[in-house]
C-alpha cells in the first residue's frame, strides 16, 4: 500500500501524512524511508532520521540530521549518521538539552563575529571623518593583526561553555525547545540589533576619544599632512 501511495497518490499521500501528529509505516523498504524523509523535506521541514541497522542508513543520508544507534545490527548506521548515541532514549536529552546549548552558542558566536567586526569597521570609518579622509588607520598594525586572537577571542571561548539553562529545567520543560526551533535567536532582527549596537557603540567610543584626548589633534594634523603630500 505504502509503494502504491508513493507511486501515483504522492500529494494525497503527504497532504495526509502532514496533518498528522504521527505516521507509522510499517515494513518499509530503504528507499521507501528514505524517499519519504525526502519528501518531507521537499515540504520545508527540518526533518532528523534515527535507525540502527544498515536499512535505515538512506534514510539518514536523506535528512538534515542523521542519528545512528550502535548496536547489535551493526555500526553501518551509526557511521553514516551525523551524531551516534548508544540507546535511543538518549535522544531526548541531545536534543532538548544539547540541542539547545548548541543552537545557543552557534547564534551568539555567530552573530558576535559580525558584531566585533562591524564594530571595528565603524570605528574606522568614523576615524576616516575626522582624519580628512587621509586613508590611515587609528590602529596600529599589530593591534589589527591581534583583534581576532587576543581581544575578541576570550568572549567566543567562554561562551562555548554557557548553559543558558540547567539540563533538569529543559528536561522538565520541554516546550522550551521551541524557542530554538523558531530561531528567535537568530533571525533578521536579532542581527539587525547587532548590527545597531555595533555602530552605537563604535560612536560612543569614538566620540569619547575623539573628544577627549588632546593627542588626537597632532595625530590628525599629521596625517592631513601626509594625506595632502
């Protein structure tokens, strides 16, 4: 029934499929799983794919993630998988604890990557303004050079250990793991509002320096004249 489904009721079939909590499709060919992960995919659906046995390793390679069992079939699937656990109950605690841990860290790092170098660049165009548009840079060369490794690095370091919460809360609240699937934390807004801080930041900073220290005035003055040369 499910090769007939597959075969000429494919839109019928997954417009059904779709509108169900669960789908249970019982003896199921490796192409067929796999055809079906494809599917559902094809719909705009994340989709993970567990198995343990080398029937299910087409199924794994067809969705997004892959999680293999090692087990008593074999580490055919476990091989192919992009994460392996050893029982499937371990899924729940990768996904509602781990899973989230990782989808927190990679949205902050990522986005504070743009956010230290945005910040960096509106501080030198903000410099640009007040220097005649000479083309020299406020920082010296080793500064730029060092930014990424010893200034900004300690920040990405750290937070690679952050637990925004505690495994026993996510495991007992499970719903919190829709703010990860959202991506609430990364989204178009979140890095418009990197963005924003960035530049406020950078003109703070730079209105502080630029306003206060005496030196600058002979630096400029310099640099005018190497600018004019």
């Amino acid at each position: 029934s499910l090769e007939l489904c597959l075969a000429h009721y494919e839109d019928v079939f997954m417009d059904m499929a779709m509108k169900c909590h669960s789908v249970v499709c019982c003896r199921a060919t490796p192409s067929q799983k796999a055809k079906i992960v494809s599917l559902v995919r094809k719909r705009g659906h994340i989709t993970l794919a567990i198995g343990d046995g080398g029937n299910d390793v087409g199924m794994i390679q067809a969705a997004q993630i892959g999680v293999g069992i090692a087990g008593r079939e074999g580490l055919q699937a476990a091989r192919a998988a992009d994460y392996s656990v050893a029982r499937f109950s371990y899924l729940k605690k990768m996904l509602l604890v781990h899973g989230r841990w990782s989808h927190e860290r990679t949205a902050f790092v990522a986005q504070y990557c743009f956010y230290k170098s945005l910040f960096l660049g509106f501080f030198q165009l903000l410099f640009a303004t007040v220097s005649g548009w000479s083309g020299a840079s406020f920082f010296d060369a080793i500064s730029l050079m060092t930014f990424n490794i010893f200034y900004s690095s300690l920040t990405v370091l750290m937070y690679n250990l952050e637990q925004d919460l505690p495994a026993s809360t996510l495991l007992a609240h499970p719903r919190l793991y829709r703010h990860s699937q959202s991506g609430e934390s990364f989204s178009t807004q979140t890095m418009i509002a990197w963005m924003l801080q960035s530049l406020a930041q950078a003109g703070v900073i730079a209105s502080i320096v630029f306003g206060s220290n005496s030196v600058i005035d002979g630096l400029i003055d310099d640099q005018r004249m190497i600018a004019f040369s």
